[in-house]
C-alpha cells in the first residue's frame, strides 16, 4: 500500500479504474482526520525515536476518475480489519486533505513490519545488530557523509548500536537524529537529518 500515492504501481492514477481490489488496501488514506497535520511536499518516510514510521505522501489525484465516497466507505473497513485482527492500533491515520489536484496523506505505522504488511514493500529499520539478527547480510558497502570514507561491510557491521533503514524504492527520508552514513544512490541534506534515496539497488542508511 504504499499508500494511494508513491507506490503508483498499486494505486496508479494512471491506471484508472481496474484492480479497485487491489486499491482497497490504500484507499484509507483518502480519510480525512487529525485536522492541522503536518503534510508534505514530497513522499517522504519519517524515521521516529519510539521505532514508528511515519509516511508522507503527496500525489495527483483526479476526482474525476475515482469517487471519493466510494473509496472512504473502503477505506474505514480496511483499516478497522487490520487493526482488530492484531488487537492493537497498528496504523493511524493523521490527516489527509485533497486541493488543486494533489492528495496529501500522513500515515504512522507502529513499525517496519506494519509497512510492509500494508504496503507490500520490503523495509527495516532498527539498529545494526537487530538488523543482522534478523538476517540481513549487510555488504553493501557505505560512506561516511561527511569525509566521504568508503566502509568495507565489517567495518559496518561492527556499528550495531546505529540505527539503520534498508530499502529499496525512491522516497526522501526523515530521521530524528543524523545521518552518519549512507550507501550508493542515496543523497543526504545538508541537515544531516534528511535523504533522498534514487537507487535500483538496495539503499543502507545509518544514523545515531
């Protein structure tokens, strides 16, 4: 689900109307809720303290080929199943708004697991040694931002108390604390807090 938006090749605009089946897995964030959320610009994923994620997601959206009732009705039962079959709010939605053609959705997951069983899409986050506790090889090789060091796979490894996302999409991303190093395909923001990831291959991004 990777929401109505950034993930187009689930809910595609483009698309029109066919697979309305497989858009039902997204439609809840069409919702409106939480009046005065933040909303952005760009697709972005939010990387929280407490493990959460929060998505960001801004996209076209064309009032003239989908109906907005039809999808909100959707939408209500999708995210009440989800969350009722694991006894706990799993996924909140934080607003939502529609103008000048644009769809603004914020979404929080209550961890990477909750993205991916939502959104089909491979993601980790958590630390470095959570990470190879779960099976993750990390080889791929990173720099550090500021000197431009290449790190051999070891050297990264042996950061397990860093924070690390692995994905594999484009997205901007938001992280509470700075970035220290990142992989090929990834560009950081002069913040050090925010990155662009533009990469076929499997994007590391390593923080405090």
């Amino acid at each position: 689900m990777r929401g109505c938006l950034k993930r187009m090749s689930i809910c595609s605009t483009g698309r029109k109307k066919k697979a309305i089946g497989l858009l039902a897995s997204c439609l809840f964030l069409i919702t409106l809720s939480g009046c005065g959320q933040r909303f952005a610009d760009k697709n972005t994923l939010a990387f929280n303290k407490d493990g959460s994620i929060t998505e960001y997601m801004a996209e076209e959206f064309d009032t003239a080929i989908y109906d907005m009732d039809e999808w909100e009705a959707q939408v209500k039962s999708e995210i009440e199943n989800y969350n009722s079959e694991r006894g706990k709010s799993e996924v909140k939605l934080l607003g939502a708004k529609h103008e000048g053609g644009i769809l603004k959705c914020t979404v929080q997951y209550a961890s990477d697991n909750a993205y991916f069983d939502l959104n089909k899409l491979p993601l980790f986050y958590g630390t470095v040694e959570q990470a190879i506790n779960a099976g993750y090889s990390l080889m791929t090789p990173v720099k550090d931002v500021q000197t431009g060091e290449k790190l051999s796979p070891s050297v990264l490894q042996g950061m397990k108390e860093k924070h690390i996302v692995i994905l594999k999409y484009d997205t901007d991303v938001s992280t509470y604390k700075k970035i220290t190093h990142i992989s090929e395909g990834v560009i950081w923001g002069e913040d050090y807090k925010t990155a662009t990831v533009s990469s076929e291959s499997t994007a590391y991004i390593v923080f405090d």
